[in-house]
C-alpha cells in the first residue's frame, strides 16, 4: 500500500486493486504520511495535518484498516492530553504495540514526544510532562531491536525506551 494522489491505494502485481478515499471509505484523510504493516497485513495510517480544529487541537491521529474486514478503527493520541496529534513516525514492534513519534510544530495546545498504542488501544506516552527529556523533539525515526526495546532519535542523542 501506499499514498497515492487522493487516498490510499493497494497495489498487486503491477496493478491499483484497492483506493480508499475519504468520499468513500472510512480514510480520515486523503493524505497519509505514515504506513506500518503487521504481521497479519493490517495497516496502520498515521497523519500529521496542520489544520487546527474547532476546539484548538491539530487535526491528524493514528487509523488501523484491517484488510480481512475492510473495517478503519481511529486513535487521536491528543485524547491523552499529553501528546501532540501530528503523527511523524509510526513502528509496529514486536510485541504488537505501535510506537509513534509527533511534533506540535509549535500549534497551541499540543506536545512533541513519544508514544505506544498498546494492543488493548491505551496510550502510554513520554513526553516533558511526565517525564524529564531534555530535548523533547524528536526525529522521525522509531526503531524496534525485537528484544522489547525501541530506540529513538533526536537532535542530541539517540534513546533507549525498554519496555517493564
């Protein structure tokens, strides 16, 4: 799968087998900045848009399309108050959690940091509120050592997030 021009296109042998459009499938948005594939061929969509809704909040989140389904279920990691909307990176690990990195961009409201969509659909999030980062931007680069850790990076340092 990947973004094409107006939605989310699948393509099989060298030809288009499935769009998603937002005018016709459940798709929150027609552009898609992130795409991770577990191992039972789920996608997970992550968006970072700019536009600001109605009540202060960058609009973007985190989509699954589960391909036996055909079905979209949606996460907006603001919900949790402590994470920026604006999806950078996405990394389905190994023990079947989604690891995301977002950016505020400096929109009012919003926090750069780190999060886990966990399998049961909480949220645990590192970010400066809740934790002592010094550098709370963080690169778009998320990365899974298969032993239960991910490694992040930012402008300073490279992380080690082990999971208890």
């Amino acid at each position: 799968m990947y973004q094409g021009k107006g939605g989310l296109n699948k393509v099989s042998n060298c030809a288009i087998e499935q769009v998603y459009k937002t005018s016709a499938s459940e798709l929150l948005y027609n552009a898609v900045d992130n795409i991770e594939l577990t191992e039972n061929d789920d996608v997970w969509l992550g968006y970072s848009i700019f536009y600001i809704d109605k009540v202060g909040y960058p609009d973007g989140g985190i989509q699954k399309l589960s391909q036996s389904t055909g079905k979209f279920s949606s996460w907006f990691p603001y919900e949790t108050e402590q994470i920026s909307n604006r999806i950078l990176s996405m990394k389905y690990s190994s023990d079947g959690n989604l690891w995301f990195s977002s950016s505020s961009d400096d929109v009012p409201n919003s926090i750069h940091g780190l999060g886990v969509l966990n399998k049961d659909g909480s949220f645990d999030i590192l970010s400066a509120i809740n934790y002592d980062i010094a550098e709370n931007i963080f690169i778009p680069w998320v990365t899974d050592d298969k032993n239960g850790s991910i490694y992040i990076a930012n402008e300073n340092m490279i992380l080690k997030v082990t999971r208890k």
